[in-house]
C-alpha cells in the first residue's frame, strides 16, 4: 500500500486555538482519521466500489495460481515415475507461470493502492473540515490522527477521548444521502484500511531432488 497516507502530518489534524487554551484547561481528543473515512457512508460506497472494480482481476490471478498448485501437485506425484525430460519440462512450465502470476498480482497490488490513495485523498479533505467543525464546536484545543502511528506514539489514551465515531456521524449528517436501504452501517470498532483485493505470490517449483 502507498504508504504517504495523505501526506497529512499527524499535527496538521491537531486544531490549536490559543484563546481556548488561554481560557480553560487543554481539551485534547484522539482519531483514527483512515479508519474514519472508512466508516463514513460514503467511504464504505467508494471502497465497495473500488473493489468490485478488482474483483474481476483477483478471482483470474487465484485461478492462475490453483493452475500452478494443479502443475506443482502433478510433479511432487510423477516424482519417482515422470522421465527427466517431463519433470524438467514440468518444472520450466511452473516456474514461467509462477513468474507470471507474482508479476501480474504486484501490478494489480500496486494499481489497487493507487486507486485507494486516490479515495483516501478525496474523502480526506472534507473530513478534516468535518473534524475542524467538531474540535471547534467542542471546544476541542487539540486533535490528534493515531492512524499514523508508529510515527506519533500514543502510549496510553483514556476511551472517552476517542472521538473517531463522533466524527463519523457529524461526517454522515452532513453528507447528501447516499446509502441505499438496508446499507451497512459503520461498526464500534472501524477498520483501518479496507482489505486488498489481490493473492499471495506463487511459490516457485522445487528444484531436482527436493520433492518429498
């Protein structure tokens, strides 16, 4: 995954006001900002898309690598009975696949990542004026993103000042109504990111004389 998650620093989400904090004590508050625009109707619209969009392309990619396990089944068989001339042959086919395959999932990963990112920057700078709205109508001195961990160390944060579904619904309130009827609706314990759509790389055929 692109890992310049919005090139948004963890303290350009930290919303300081300094005549609040000259008036009362600091109020500070954290968020999963990822985790947050994934969980808003229109995250979950847009990464449901994205992968229905990969779908196609994952199910081809597992379909070539159960072909390479069926060739790589047939040679640990044919080990003690195949000639030389179809194991190596067997072998060469394998690996010429598995060369493929490991190919063909690294483009689809790297593309997949990029259409995410794009998603993750589209959303995320409407959710940053949602947070500005919230910290700033609750009084909020400062707000700081945990998704970017391990960058900002959090080692301990009290519950009540996680304000991600907070945020979420403020989000979903004041965006056109766009989730069909009986839609999903954000869990109590939002994900970070959305799953990948693509395989494992293929293992590459066994050399001569290791088949057990």
């Amino acid at each position: 995954m692109n890992k310049q998650l919005l090139k948004t620093p963890a303290l350009a989400l930290g919303l300081v006001s300094l005549a609040y904090g000259q008036a009362q004590p600091a109020k500070v508050g954290i968020t999963n900002f990822r985790a947050a625009i994934v969980n808003t109707r229109d995250g979950q619209k847009a990464f449901e898309e994205l992968q229905n969009r990969f779908d196609p392309r994952r199910k081809e990619l597992e379909k070539k690598q159960g072909e390479i396990a069926a060739l790589q089944e047939k040679l640990r068989q044919g080990a003690n009975t195949l000639s030389e001339e179809v194991r190596q042959k067997l072998m060469r086919d394998i690996d010429a696949r598995t060369r493929t395959l490991n190919r063909d999932t690294e483009d689809a990963q790297s593309e997949f990542d990029q259409e995410q990112q794009k998603v993750f920057e589209e959303l995320g700078g409407r959710m940053i004026q949602v947070i500005d709205k919230y910290a700033r109508d609750n009084v909020y001195t400062l707000v700081l993103d945990v998704s970017s961990l391990p960058q900002l160390a959090v080692l301990y944060a009290a519950n009540g000042i996680d304000i991600t579904k907070d945020i979420v619904d403020l989000y979903d309130r004041n965006a056109p109504p766009a989730a069909p009827p009986g839609a999903a609706r954000p869990s109590s314990s939002p994900a970070s990111r959305p799953t990948a759509p693509v395989i494992k790389p293929a293992t590459p055929a066994p050399k001569p004389g290791t088949i057990k």
